[in-house]
C-alpha cells in the first residue's frame, strides 16, 4: 500500500511539473467556459441601422428615438433618398433599414394608419429575422402607448428582406462551410508536410540540398494550392447545383478570392508544421486551434457585433472572417472588387505574414 501511495504522489509530482498538462487540465476549460461564455448567446445589441425620415414630424422621432434607446440598433446615419438604401446594405456593416410614408403623423390622425417599412439584410437570415422582431416588437409598443390615450391606431409595419427573401439558412452555412473547410483542409495538408520530413529523418536531405528556405517552402506548397483549389471549385458547384445558393457577382472574382483563401490557409499550414516537431501536435493544432476559431470568432454562426469588445478584436484576428464577408458580397449582393477589396488586402496580409514568419522559423531551425 505504501508503494501504491508513493507511486501515485509521484504521478502528481510528473503532472504538476509539466506545465502544458496543466495548461491542459486547467487552463483550456477555463478558456472554453469564457470564450463559449460571450459567444453563445442570441441577443442582439448595437446592429447599425439606417433611417429614411421624409416627413421628420414628432411621431417619427419619437418611434426612432425608441428604437435607438432600445439598446439593440444604433443609426449608421439618415439617408436623405431611397435610392441610398442598397448601396447602405452593401457596405456590410448596416444590419436594418426603416422607411417611413411621407406625411406619417398627418395620414395617422387622418385616417388612423400609417406605415414604416422595416427592410433587413438576410444574407444572415437569423440576424435579419431577430431584428426585424425586436423593431416591429418596439414600434408595437409604442402604439400601445398612443392608444392608451386617443382612439385607435394602426401602424403597419412592411417587412422585406433583402438578398434572402425566403430566409433559407443556407444562405448563411455554405459561405461558412466553405471557409471553415478550406481552412482545415488547407492548413492541415500542409501542416503536416515538413513534420514529416522530421519524423521520417528525411529532413537531412533537405539540409544540404542547395535550394533556399523561401524555395524549399514555396515547392511544399506549389502542389497543395492547385488541388485545394479544386475543393473550393467542387464546394462552389455543389453549393449552387444541391443547395441553390445564389452567384449574382462575377465568378472569375470568386475563384480568385479563394485562390488567395487557399494561399492564406496553405502558408498558415506551413507555419504550424514549422513550429511543431511531430505530425500528431501539428493535426492537433490545425483541427483544435482552427476549427473552433473559425466555427465560433468569424461571424459564421453567432455575429461579431453581439460580442464584448476584446472578443470582437479578437474575431478581426480571425482570416476566416474576411472571406465569409468576400463569398457573401459576391455571391448574395453581386458586389464587385470596390465592396471588397479592404477584406482582399488584409487577407493578402495575413499571407505575407504568415510565409515571412515561416521563412523566418525554417532559418533558425536549419541553422
């Protein structure tokens, strides 16, 4: 019984003395509970919206004053046509729009209606249906608030939405889907090709080849773009011919947007295999460390604007993010290079740095 206790003392003294068991033990389900904590949640707050005000009489600026202090909008800025409304929505940050009729206040004591058209973007059906809820949702509680002190009154809201009509939810998961499995598969392919040069011991073959690091590198990529490229083809047909998803933009854009995707992910991938010693650690990280981060931190489920403000700074840290945001404006909008090109060079950023980085890392380690 004595050995038993002393043999298991010295398994506590091996687990307490190795800091990535613990890091393990304590530290990832602290990190889980906090990042599942501020992620998972259906609430809405600061969605952007627009105001399209013709008549800007006292009942119009009452229900917009609502509907700002409600907590859940905040005004991007008041448009001063209708025409400015699509243009708003293709930016990518306005989540809302609301139109009042001219004359609002006169037609509703004329004749005891008047109407507010609430237009939401659905290429996030979820988001667009929740919002349009709490903005209809407020407006009725107003009403009630009139009708309790003069005779009764309607007003009638007119919800449309915009680039997703029949609120299909794959809308949302394809463009999602796609990054998430170009991410994966693109980081994991080349994750594990230098890991296993170390692992096989072929790694001295490359030591003293003449070729430099940046060609070494680049040659162990070459092959991987063209056959992950050919998965975000098979994705873009499936998508379109299985799920009806939408291609109003241009196709050559689209495949060139995921080129660099691919190029982004296969150079993340490269700098994984260069930082790990063996092809298990390095399947570890590209399933663990990417999958989670992509599902949770790109706005491909649960949108950024709901999170606190050091998650959302961590989600613009996240390239997937960038890419949903690409296939939806171009795919769903039919938006050309000028609605994205901001997301096209920080993904192009990501890429240099990551290949700097790995070029870097595969210096010291042949040193």
């Amino acid at each position: 019984m004595r050995r038993f206790r002393g043999f298991v003392v010295k398994e506590f003294y091996h687990i307490f003395r190795d800091y990535r068991t613990l890091l393990i033990l304590f530290g990832m389900p602290a990190i889980q509970l906090m990042l599942f904590g501020y992620v998972l949640t259906n609430e809405i707050k600061d969605a952007k919206i627009v105001i399209y005000d013709p008549s800007r009489d006292v009942v119009t600026r009452k229900i917009s004053d609502k509907i700002l202090s409600s907590g859940y909008f905040v005004l991007e800025r008041n448009l001063v046509s209708v025409a400015e409304i699509e243009p708003a929505f293709k930016q990518g940050d306005v989540k809302l729009a609301l139109i009042y009729e001219p004359g609002f206040a006169g037609k509703l004591e004329k004749t005891g209606k008047a109407h507010i058209q609430i237009i939401g973007d659905a290429s996030d059906p979820n988001t667009a249906n929740m919002l349009v809820n709490y903005a209809s949702g407020i407006i009725s509680n107003y009403l009630v608030s009139m009708n309790s002190k003069k005779v009764p009154l309607q007003i009638i809201p007119e919800v449309r939405m915009m680039y997703n009509g029949e609120l299909k939810g794959v809308y949302m998961f394809v463009p999602g889907l796609m990054a998430m499995l170009l991410m994966l598969i693109s980081a994991l392919m080349t994750s594990l090709s230098i890991t296993k040069e170390k692992e096989l011991g072929t790694m001295e073959l490359l030591l003293v080849s003449p070729m430099r690091p940046s060609q070494i590198i680049i040659g162990k990529v070459f092959p991987y773009v063209f056959l992950a490229f050919i998965d975000a083809c098979i994705i873009l047909v499936l998508g379109k011919l299985v799920f009806g998803m939408p291609l109003l933009g241009s196709v050559f854009l689209l495949l060139l947007e995921s080129f660099l995707y691919i190029c982004m992910a296969l150079s993340l991938g490269i700098l994984i295999s260069n930082i790990t010693n063996s092809q298990q650690v390095a399947m570890m990280i590209s399933l663990v460390a990417l999958m989670l981060p992509t599902i949770l931190l790109s706005g491909f489920i649960f949108p950024v604007e709901n999170m606190p403000g050091i998650m959302q700074v961590l989600c613009h840290l996240m390239p997937p993010k960038y890419y949903i945001i690409i296939i939806k404006s171009i795919m769903l909008q039919g938006n050309g290079i000028e609605y994205v090109w901001n997301e096209t060079l920080i993904l192009i950023g990501f890429t240099a740095l990551f290949l700097a980085l790995s070029i870097k890392k595969f210096k010291v380690r042949l040193a």
